[in-house]
C-alpha cells in the first residue's frame, strides 16, 4: 500500500495564501484561484491571461519573487513563492 496525499506547496498571490499540487506551474496556480481574472492587464485596461502555455505569447507574465515578466506557464510553483498580478482582482 502506498501513500495517497498529494503533496502540496503553498504560494502568496497578490497576498493570498494558496496551497497547490507541487509540480503546477505558476499559471495554473492563477486559474485555480478564482479571484485571480488575469495575471495582468493591457494597456486598455482589459484582462490578460495564460494564452498558449508554452511561453510563446507573453500574455502570462507576471511579477515571482521580485522578478517582474516572469513567464507564469514556464514556471513551476514552490513553497513560499510570492506571485504578483496586475491583473484585476
């Protein structure tokens, strides 16, 4: 019989602690979190988000731990991972 439990990591966005599945990427840490509705906003204002998953689009970029434009599909979660969103909460 094996263990079961998932492991879990926990992240700050935008101030908000999350727990997620350790191994999910940054970007589906923001889909997961229903009061995130974009990881950034365009110069219109609108709402942008996680476009292509593979880091082509540049729509998921998002400030980590004080790195700003970090891409948030190619980057996984770790515990204690602070992410900050432009984006409209």
């Amino acid at each position: 019989m094996h263990d079961t439990r998932e492991v879990r990591v926990r992240v700050i966005i935008d101030g908000h602690a999350l727990d997620v599945p350790a191994g999910s990427t940054v970007a589906a840490a923001l889909a997961a979190n229903a009061g995130i509705a974009g990881t950034r906003t365009s110069v219109s204002g609108a709402p942008r988000t996680a476009l292509c998953g593979m880091g082509v689009c540049q729509e998921c970029r998002v400030t980590i731990d004080a790195v700003a434009h970090t891409l948030a599909c190619q980057t996984l979660c770790r515990d204690g991972q602070v992410i900050e969103t432009t984006g409209p909460r």
